[in-house]
C-alpha cells in the first residue's frame, strides 16, 4: 500500500484540530483542557523548529558560500536576491492596494460595529504593546537597520532567533573568510559546517515525522482562541479582500515557476505544501524555514549555495503577504473612519511598506508593528491610532496564518528563479529519515 504523502497527513492534521476545537467549543471545560492537554504539544513542536532554525542557517549559508569556487557568483547571487524580493514586495502591495481602493470594505462597516470593536480592543495590552514597538522604530535612526544588521557578539546573535540577520551576518562574513584561505586551509572547518548541514537536515525529517499531531494540536487551539464570532462577520469584507489578494499573489507566483524557471506550477505548490501548511499552522516564517530549506533543496531541485542564502534573507526580508496587508489593512481603516488618501499618500504607504518590511522579525504578529508605522506615515491622528488597529484585530491571527504561507511561498520562488539564472537548478535529491537507519539498527 502506497504511503501518504506529508503534505496529505498535515492537511487531516489541520482539518480533524478545527473539527476537535469546534467541538470543544461546545463542552464546558473544552477550553481549558485543549490549552492544558493539547496547545503544549503545538508548542513543543514550533519550539523545535525554532532550535534548529540557527544552526541551520549557521551551517547551510557557510557551507554554501566555502563550496563557491568564484567569489563573483555569491555578488551575482546576492543582487538578484535582493532585486527580485524588492519587485515582488512592491507587486504584492500594488495589488492590495488596487483591491482595497476597488473593492472598498472599509465602507461597509457600521458605526456600531466600529464601536463594538474600539470598546473591546482599543484598550487591549497587546494593541498598546504594538503602537509602542512601532514608535521605538520609527525614532530610530534611518540606518539603524544596518547597524541592526553587525553582532557585537555572535554567540549572543545565535542565542536569539529574532537576531537572524545578525546569524546571516556572520555566517557571510565567516563563509567568504573560508574562501579567502584557500582550499586546503579551509577543509578542516569546512566539514565541520558540511557534517553539521547533514546532521541538521536530519533532524528537520525527524522533527517533520510530529507534523500531522502538531498542526493538529495547533489549529485546535486557535479555533478555542478565536474572538466573538458576529465580530469575525462583520469584518468579512475586509478580511476577504485580503485572502483574495494572497490569492492572486500565488497565482503571480505560479507564473514565475512556469515562466522563467520552466518548472509546472501544480508541482511547485505540491513540493511545497508542508512548508505551507506549516506556515499557515504556526504564523512564523522563521519556525518554518528549516521545512521550507529542506523542501526546496530536496523537493524541488535548488542548489544549497542558492538556497542557503535566498531562504533565511528571505525569511527576514521578504514580506510579500505582510505587505499586501498592511496594503489593504491601511486604507480599510481611513475608509472605515471616513478620512481620505490622496494617490501621493498611497503612494508612500507602497514605499513605507516596503522599508518596513526589511528586518521585521518573521514571528506571529510583527504585520501589525509594520501596520503601526505605515499608518503613522500617512498621518493617521495619534488619538485614531488606537481605534484603527481595534477595527482589524480580531482577525489579524487568521489572516496572519494565510500572509505567512504567501510569505514562505514567495521565499520559494524567489530561490528557484535566482538558481535558474545562476545555472543552479537541478533534479530533486529526497532524502527520508530512516536512509541509514539499517547501518545503526
């Protein structure tokens, strides 16, 4: 009997945990025993994720850029990263921004819903601690970023997941300081990192074999987690144009893997459904680039020396389903209160958006700290801020699960082109958890 495939036992995982949390929502103490019992083994499951994410990053990018021969390719490799996440993020807000201005959900809200939501969310712990993070960044400095950007301490970086870029940082420079040696100077380090790359992706596998229980577990919780339900309605609207513009994102992103990489796009979102399901399960992009890393080196063909770098930048960068949502979610809240946009104002919500999307941390809830900054970049009054993110709140963490499978989706495609333009596009290499499992049995 054929076995089921990973991406067909995550989707059961996911569909039996919304049935199991709805039914739970039904008993007395359902609740509670889904977050004693059940949240922890969703916890323990991202957690470990999480572990490995560092190491890695640490061994995939050094190993790499130490197996380049020519310097000149990781320069090459590199500018095409970049370019590309910059053209695809300003796509995705443009199309969000198209919809939202079309579409107009803001002007279906009532006056009283907006009152319902500014009394339950306005004063929320959580929306305050966002307004505050957001204030700290703007105040920074404009090259604050880069600076951001240089450890003072790696092992300190390494302890941190929210310090990626500082690991990608390092790793860089260590990778291109191994080249720098030669060859022969370098080996010894080098199959440390290479042995290290191995071991990881490994564990990546045996982490994967929990997926189906964990999303299980996962889903079950937001589901006892959601808000009041009339609330969730009245917000449909908006939050339908959002879905409908990671919709066309993902069919932008098909057209790129049939277009330029020459590949069938039906295959590419096969390859790559675990990462998405998972994507969509934790809302984190960081939890899920060691998926994501494994995907689209052994699934779908792209070389290590492309994807060590492209996917944790990416990761860290490439925003295109945060984006497209600050888009929409921006405009929403000045048509829901009844303030205008001029086109120049719209105009720096696609650039502030795009800023912002560079070195926001890739955990749940970070859309909304960007939200915050685009909106205060367009002049919404301080005294209205509150009110604006209370009007989107009680669906940020389901449209946060759908930006971030578009964001790890992007991530994807992003690596497959640059390899395809580099020459670093091969066949699929899988590899499963048990290969050697006979040599230790």
């Amino acid at each position: 009997m054929k076995k089921l495939a990973l991406h067909w036992k995550i989707l059961i995982g996911m569909v039996l945990g919304i049935i199991f949390g709805y039914i739970m929502l039904q008993i007395d103490g359902g609740k509670g025993f889904i977050s004693d019992w059940i949240k922890p083994f969703g916890s323990i499951f991202v957690k470990l994720l999480k572990l490995i994410a560092v190491p890695l990053i640490l061994a995939s990018l050094i190993k790499g850029i130490s197996d380049l021969k020519d310097i000149s390719k990781f320069k090459n490799i590199g500018i095409r990263t970049i370019g590309i996440y910059i053209m695809t993020t300003v796509i995705a807000i443009s199309i969000g921004l198209v919809l939202v201005n079309v579409l107009q959900p803001g002007d279906g809200v009532s006056e009283e819903t907006i009152a319902k939501l500014t009394t339950t969310y306005s004063e929320n712990s959580s929306v305050k601690g966002k307004i505050a993070e957001a204030t700290k960044q703007v105040e920074s400095g404009p090259l604050q970023f880069l600076e951001d950007m240089v450890p003072d301490n790696a092992f300190k970086a390494m302890s941190n997941n929210g310090l990626m870029l500082q690991v990608i940082f390092f790793a860089i420079i260590l990778g291109i300081s191994m080249l720098l040696i030669g060859e022969k100077r370098a080996k010894p380090m080098k199959d440390i990192f290479d042995s290290l790359n191995d071991v990881v992706l490994k564990m990546v596998d045996l982490i994967m074999l929990f997926a189906p229980y964990a999303v299980f577990a996962l889903l079950a919780n937001v589901v006892v987690s959601s808000g009041d339900p009339d609330i969730l309605i009245a917000l449909a609207q908006y939050s339908g144009v959002v879905v409908l513009g990671l919709v066309l994102m993902v069919v932008f992103y098909t057209v790129l893997v049939g277009t330029f990489a020459k590949k069938n796009p039906f295959w590419f979102l096969k390859q790559i459904s675990p990462a998405q399901l998972l994507a969509f399960s934790t809302s984190s992009s960081a939890a899920t680039l060691p998926v994501t890393m494994e995907r689209v080196e052994e699934h779908i063909g792209v070389d290590k020396e492309v994807s060590s770098f492209v996917l944790p930048v990416g990761a860290t960068i490439n925003m295109d389903g945060t984006s497209l949502y600050q888009a929409v979610a921006a405009v929403f809240i000045f048509q829901a209160l009844g303030l205008d946009l001029t086109f120049g104002d719209q105009l720096t919500i696609v650039l502030t958006a795009l800023l912002a999307s560079i070195g926001s941390a890739a955990v749940p809830g970070a859309g909304m700290v960007m939200l915050v900054i685009v909106l205060e970049s367009v002049e919404l009054p301080p005294e209205l801020l509150p009110i604006g993110l209370a009007l989107i709140f009680a669906v940020d963490r389901p449209l946060d699960m759908c930006r971030t499978v578009i964001n790890v989706t992007g991530d994807a495609t992003v690596s497959m082109l640059v390899a395809k333009s580099v020459g670093k596009l091969g066949e699929p290499n899988i590899k499963n958890w048990d290969d050697h499992y006979d040599e230790v049995k």
